[in-house]
C-alpha cells in the first residue's frame, strides 16, 4: 500500500469537439454503463471537500494508530484534501469492484471459518487468492478513464487503486457506495463488505451521488470477532494489533503477545468480515482474476512450508502476497505451524511440523530464525 507522492492531473486522449458540452449527469450515466461492462459493480461521485474528515485522521494518526506505517503520518492532511494531492481535482468517481471468486458456494463464510478451526490449513485473506487487485482495478479505470475522454475530449485525471494517500471508504461512503462498518471498511446492503475500491480524480464537474444511510445498529460482531482486539471500538480501528498490518505491512518481528491470536492466518485477517451479517449478501465476481490459486485457497501450511523461493516467486507471480517479500511470507508460515504445533489436532502431525521447521533452521535468516525457534519453544 504504498503511498505515491504529489500527482498531477494528466490528459486523457479523445475527441475534443464534444468536449465540457455533454450533460454532466447524462455522462455520469454513460460512465455507470461503461464500468458495468469493465466488471465494476457500482459508481458514484463525491466532491471533493472532505474537511470533516480530518479531526478523525489527525486523531487516528496521534494515537499512533497507524504503526509502522510511516508514509500515513508522511501525508497527513493530504489524504483528506484532493484538491492538494491531485491540482485541478473538481470531482471524484469513485468505483467498486466485487471480489469473491466465481465458485464461491452459498455457504462460503461458514466454510472459511470452519477452516479457521482447522490448525494445519494455511489461511490466506480471500482477497489475495487471485491476481493483485492493485493491477486489476488500475488497468480497468484507466480504461474507463480512456472511454471517458474519447466522450468528452481529453480531461485531466489520475486513476488509484489504494496506491496514494486517498480516504478510499470517506470517498466510498460519500459517493453512495455504502456506509462504513464499525470495522471501518465500506457495508453495501447488497455486497457486503466483500469489495475493492477505486477512484478517478478529474477535473470534469460531475453531480455528487446521494450518499445511503447507515444499518450497523446496535450489532457489535466484527468487534467481538476480532482475534487482537484491533477494533478498539467502533469505526476505530488500532492497526499495531491487526492480523492484517502484522501479516503484511509489519516488517519486523511479530510481537509475541499476537503470535497466538494469529493461528493458521499466513496473508491477512477476514474474521471481522466473515461475521458480518451483511456479507450474506456478498456477491461473486465475474472475472476470472479473483479465481484462487493452487495452494492459495485450500493449502496446508506444511505444504506451505515445502516450497523454495522459487516456487514461491513462480505461485505468487502477479499476486499481492509478493509485495511481502519471501522472509516475512515464512515469518508468517513459521508462526502459524508454531500454534498449529501446540495444537496438535486431528490432520496435525506435531513430529511433521517440528522436523520441518528444524530442516529449515540451518538456512533461514535472522527473522525467520527467531519465529521458528518460538514455534519449536514449548
């Protein structure tokens, strides 16, 4: 997720003729036809002044919320203010896009959970089973970005994909896509939670969508759920003891007081999700890059462990769990193998794991090192 600096507004290309002439809202609903073709799933605009937003950014980010995520303090105010980050910004589409592969069985919460009971399973955030989102979503709203200009002539944008410091579910929330959950991320009362997020900065003045109201109520699950308590409360999330920022963005060691709230979790966290009433509703993608990957979706974590650098460069070629790197991915494996060890449950072999883990000593790295010999302490 990382942060890119200060963009500018660059041209798309297209016919200028009709240029600004064509109706703002009969264009916004061209777009909406455009992106439904693309595999998007719904799109809506918000404006671009979003200071009430920023008392919760500043307070989030002096509680030292965000960790080792340097580059969230780095910005600043910035993420709450486009017109600062992208110059001539007027508008924002923002674009949702569905993520659950296309095979997922009606019962597929109650599934991902089952696995979670299951100590040998590797768990791997469903999110991060098929292709980068990042390269899905970004191609796909450059090319929206491109229809759009060949409408109305060549018009200044900037496409993201949580690639910048934008206030995606803020964004979200204000365009009509949803409201925020009390776990933070976007509720759609026909989608769930279970989607990506993209947005195009322009300089077109397109209408603001209305935004929807808010059907958390007094549910609490996603708070209850959560393995660390990273969700302090609600809409309040502390990213330093989130499986999500532990597994991914933290680089160092795992602290100890979460290695065994992790479990089998080797790539992010869906707990606070799969709880969720509203993912009832979670709808399948059309596209075949959010498809799980061999071992990705159903893998054990000895089997897991097994492969060598290069088998994992090779499984993980175009996939998001790259960005890792491949000593934080055994980091990750050698913590879920130690809670899978003091399990020992039925399809856990304690000897399996321990002679495994103890093969990879010799050559492992200083981090990696350290999260075998914690698997193997008592």
């Amino acid at each position: 997720m990382q942060a890119r600096e200060e963009q500018t507004l660059t041209a798309g290309t297209g016919s200028a003729t009709q240029g600004r002439r064509a109706d703002p809202a009969a264009l916004l609903e061209q777009v909406r036809v455009w992106a439904r073709a693309l595999g998007f799933s719904q799109i809506g605009v918000a404006g671009i002044d979003l200071t009430s937003a920023e008392p919760g950014l500043l307070a989030w980010l002096e509680a030292g919320f965000h960790g080792g995520m340097a580059y969230m303090a780095r910005h600043g105010l910035k993420r709450a203010r486009p017109g600062e980050l992208v110059p001539g910004t007027l508008s924002v589409i923002s674009a949702r896009m569905d993520y659950l592969p296309r095979d997922a069985p009606p019962d597929w919460a109650l599934r991902e959970r089952t696995r979670l009971g299951e100590p040998g399973q590797a768990v791997v955030s469903v999110y991060a089973r098929g292709r980068d989102y990042h390269k899905v979503l970004r191609q796909r709203l450059q090319t929206l970005a491109d229809r759009i200009a060949a409408q109305v002539g060549p018009f200044g944008h900037r496409v993201f994909t949580d690639s910048a410091p934008v206030l995606e579910v803020e964004l979200a929330t204000r365009s009509g896509l949803g409201w925020r959950g009390k776990h933070t991320l976007a509720l759609e009362r026909s989608a769930g939670s279970m989607f990506f997020l993209g947005e195009i900065y322009t300089d077109l003045p397109l209408p603001p969508s209305a935004p929807v109201s808010a059907h958390c109520g007094t549910c609490s699950a996603c708070i209850d759920a959560c393995p660390t308590g990273a969700i302090v409360g609600p809409y309040r999330l502390d990213a330093r003891r989130c499986i999500s920022y532990l597994t991914i963005e933290h680089e160092g060691a795992i602290p100890l007081e979460w290695r065994a709230a992790i479990g089998n979790r080797v790539y992010g966290c869906d707990d606070c999700q799969l709880v969720c009433p509203w993912n009832r509703y979670a709808q399948r993608s059309p596209l075949p890059d959010f498809d799980a990957r061999a071992g990705l979706g159903a893998g054990t974590l000895l089997e897991l462990w097994a492969w060598d650098e290069a088998q994992w460069l090779r499984r993980t070629e175009g996939s998001a769990i790259r960005r890792i790197g491949w000593a934080r991915w055994q980091r990750n494996l050698a913590v879920a193998l130690g809670n899978a060890r003091r399990a020992a449950g039925p399809g856990t072999s304690r000897v399996e794991i321990e002679d495994a883990l103890r093969r990879a000593r010799p050559t492992a790295g200083d981090l990696v090192r350290e999260h075998i010999d914690w698997a193997l302490g008592a």
